[in-house]
C-alpha cells in the first residue's frame, strides 16, 4: 500500500509539473483540465438494477438515486459518481449537465512545447558521453577503439537501416499542394492545425480586445465585401468553400495582414492606409488567403520538426565531440545559424512567392486588375526607403526582395490576365498602373532635382553676393558718440544671414 501511495505522489507531481510548463497557453490548460485519465468505468450493479426497477423511479424524500458511476484508475483508486433525478412533485432542484466534448491537445502545439526539452536531451547525452569517454583510461579507449573497428560494417547496415527508415517516413507523408500540385511533406495534418489555428484566434482575439474595430465601421465593411468576393469567385477550390471566413480589423499603425487556416482574417488599419486602391487590397487579401488554403502553417512546421529532428543528432555530436563546454555552446550557436540560413529563410522565401502566385489568381477570379499587384510592392519598397529602413540582403530574411516581387509578379500578369478574361469579368482600362506609377515617380522624381537646382543656385547667389562686397583693411575705430557702421564682414554675415 505504501508503494502504491509512493506511485500516485509521483503522478500528481508529474502532472503539476507539466502544468506549468503549458502557462504560456492558457487555452490549452482549459483544455488539459477537462481532459480525464485513462479509466475502466463500470456501473455498479446494486444502482443498475435499482434504475431500472420500478421503484426506485418513484419519489424518495426530496431526491431519487438514478444511477452510479464507478471508476477505477490503473491506481486501483475508485471514484463513483452518482447522478440524481429531481423530485416530481416541483421542489427544488439542483442543475445537473454533462461536459462538452473533450479535445486533445493539437500535435504541432505538444511539438513546440517539447522542442527545448528535446535540444535539452541532446545537450546533456552529448556532454555525457564526452565526460563518460574522458573518464576512460588509454587501454579501455583502446579496446573500445579495436572493437568499433571489428564490428565497422554492422554499424555501417545499422546506420543504413536508419536512414532507409527515415526515408520511407518521409516518403509515406507526401501530399499534393492545392491549386499549384507541387509535392510536399506534411508531418502534421490538417485538422491538428485547424484545432491550433483556433486557440490562437482566441488568443489573437484576447490580444486585440481593446483596438477591434466594430462590423459597422466602413473600413470593417469593405475588408468583409472583399473577402467574401474572393470566397464566392472560387468556391471551386475546395479548400475555400470549405472553411467559414470572419474578418476582424484592428486599429493599428502596422503594415500587415494574416489569415489563419480556419479562416479567421486579421487585418490593420495600417494596411489599408498603405494601399492605394480596391484593386490591391484585394491582391494582399488574396495573398494572405493563399497561405491559408495551401496549408504553409502546416507545411512549414513540418519541414522544421524534420530538420529539428535530423538536427538532434548534430547537436548531440557537436557536445560530445568539443572537449570544452564553450566551444560547444560555439558550436550549437553555428549550427543554429546553418540551419536557419540554409532551410528555415529560403524555404519561407519559397512559400511567399508561391502565395504570390496564388494570390494574384485567386485576385484575377474575383476581377480584380491584378495589374496592381507589383506596383504595391513598388510603393513598399518607397515607404522603406523613406522611413530610413536599412536594406538588408534577401538571403537574410525570411521574405523575397521588394524588386524580385515586383520581377516575378510582372512575369506572371500576362497568364493572370487571360484567367480574368475567362471569368466573365468587365473590361479593364487602358492605362495599365504600372506604367502610370512609373511616370509618376519620374514626374515626382524630376520635380524633385528642379526644386533642388533652384535651391542651389539660389544659395550659389548669395555666396556670389557675399564675396564682391569689399572687406575693410583695417577695424573700425570708434570714437566716443559714433555710430557703428555696417559694411565689410558685418555686412556679409547680413546677408548670409537672410
């Protein structure tokens, strides 16, 4: 008895302790208090069979037994519930309800919550075994070098073994991207991040309580006819009839938009100032919707969680190898470099210009003149250069370069057109808006030089002015009741001055 009071202790410390590590969710902690224990329910046999006699369904005081529920844990620990009918005759009753239906944590949000747990492991069999090989002495290192040797080619199959495992993992989770049919791994399902796509919404939804712009709001109004444009011009793509999409505005000076894949849409204000037109609001949206109904989010974990995993074994490798615990940590931080700069960046650089593409299709089957989708990104480039934002190279961030947007997106116009053309859509004007914008940032830029040249010349005057005044030889000399007179360096600083 005593051992087994030991083992539920343990449990319940075990519990707690997982408790806390999940404080940065309090969604999911709801979701983890609701969730019961593995149990064997049984009904008791007594309550059984007085349910269902006669008897016990007539009145017994103020209550009526109906049934009992028995638990009992592995623990061998058990717990009855025992459910009540309300008297017939009208008393006072007490409301008895069950439970909704229980969710289970999504597996990409128990993924997150284990990566540095699992980086932990790694570091501490990596320094293990590193301590545990400098302990040996130089006969045992020896022996241990003899027979590696001796069993090379059954280490080399078991190696093998692993990495043809690893490849048929990989292989039976391939799937077909939508609309663009380009394969790809998915580790996680779509429906895990469906259920982590709606505690975050919540979250974002606790965050921007306060800045939420109401429905009746004309900015909210436009947002959700644009959207519900781009829903019904392709209800074909089943991944878009098949998620409700709400809209939610914020009151913000950011530049941004996103869309989570369960179709919650959020958007600043700051985005709709940065605008110029319907027709590019309807691109960004159309953007952001490509990301949700590809399933990136999705994609994108996935890629990290393999290359998270494959990266263990680095890690692991990397603090065994160091003979100290700095160049270890040296180590750790080059190899994070490596694989951020080699997969994470370029591989979300990647997934930006597919939701280009797809946005901008998804902008022409609602008729929009997709023509205004690389001048957005010609203002943008703008805006930056005349906030002072420093240019940073592409392979740094995790975004494409203003200018290869704008070459890519020009490059694929023409083909967005003719699927304009084939949805009914009215005529479009003449005046393409990339060449307007283009004569009117030179018309901008020539104004520009002209009011700098007369701004020159006209300083260049003044300096003229200054030097033909004659210059005294000598100072002044004032004598007692003079008056100073203006000339010479007096009177250049004058007229300087103005």
């Amino acid at each position: 008895m005593r051992m087994e009071q030991i083992c539920i202790r343990l449990v319940k410390l075990d519990m707690l302790s997982s408790i806390r590590a999940l404080n940065r969710f309090p969604s999911v902690i709801r979701w983890c208090g609701q969730r019961p224990s593995h149990r064997r329910a049984s009904l008791c046999a007594s309550d059984l069979m007085r349910t269902n006699s006669p008897s016990s369904l007539k009145p017994r005081g103020s209550v009526t037994l109906s049934s009992a529920l028995c638990l009992r844990s592995r623990s061998g620990v058990n717990t009855c519930i025992t459910a009540v009918r309300p008297p017939a005759d009208g008393g006072p009753t007490r409301g008895f309800h069950t439970s909704g239906r229980l969710r289970a944590l999504p597996a990409p949000l128990i993924w997150m919550v284990l990566k540095p747990l699992q980086k932990l492991m790694a570091i501490i069999l990596g320094r293990s075994i590193r301590k545990w090989w400098l302990a040996l002495p130089p006969n045992k290192k020896q022996l241990f070098r003899e027979w590696t040797w001796r069993r090379r080619w059954h280490l080399v199959g078991a190696g093998a073994g692993l990495l043809l495992f690893v490849s048929l993992c990989l292989l039976t989770h391939l799937d077909e991207s939508p609309v663009t049919g380009r394969t790809r791994l998915l580790v996680f399902s779509r429906e895990s991040f469906m259920e982590l796509a709606q505690v975050t919404a919540e979250a974002y939804m606790e965050e921007f309580k306060d800045s939420l712009i109401a429905p009746s709001d004309p900015r909210h109004q436009v947002v959700e006819q644009v959207v519900r444009i781009l829903a019904e011009r392709n209800q074909d793509i089943a991944e878009i009839s098949a998620v409700p999409w709400t809209v939610h505005v914020v009151d913000g000076p950011t530049v941004n938009a996103f869309v989570l894949p369960n179709g919650n849409v959020f958007i600043f204000t700051g985005m709709l100032e940065a605008v110029a037109d319907i027709h590019q609001l309807v691109f960004i949206l159309g953007h952001e919707m490509a990301h949700a109904l590809i399933g990136h989010a999705a994609e994108q974990a996935s890629l990290s969680h393999v290359v998270e995993l494959l990266s263990l074994i680095l890690l692991t490798a990397i603090w065994a190898i160091c003979p100290r615990d700095s160049f270890a940590v040296l180590g750790q931080w080059i190899q994070s470099k490596l694989v951020q700069f080699l997969f994470d960046r370029p591989f979300s650089r990647k997934l930006e210009a597919e939701a280009d593409q797809v946005g901008l299709q998804l902008a022409a089957k609602a008729c929009a003149d997709v023509r205004s989708g690389p001048v957005f990104w010609q203002q943008m480039e703008i805006y930056d250069q005349l906030k002072g934002e420093p240019t940073i190279p592409e392979w740094l961030s995790t975004h494409p370069s203003h200018q290869n947007r704008v070459r890519q997106l020009d490059r694929l116009v023409p083909e967005a057109l003719e699927l304009r053309a084939s949805c009914d859509c009215p005529a479009l004007p003449k005046g393409d808006p990339r060449v307007i914008f283009h004569q009117t940032v030179k018309l901008l830029l020539d104004n520009a030089k002209k009011q700098e040249k007369i701004t020159q010349d006209e300083k260049n005057e003044k300096e003229r002015a200054g030097v033909m005044l004659p210059l005294p030889q000598s100072p002044p000399v004032l004598t007692q009741g003079s008056q100073p007179q203006r000339g010479g360096v007096l009177a250049t600083s004058a007229l300087l001055s103005k």
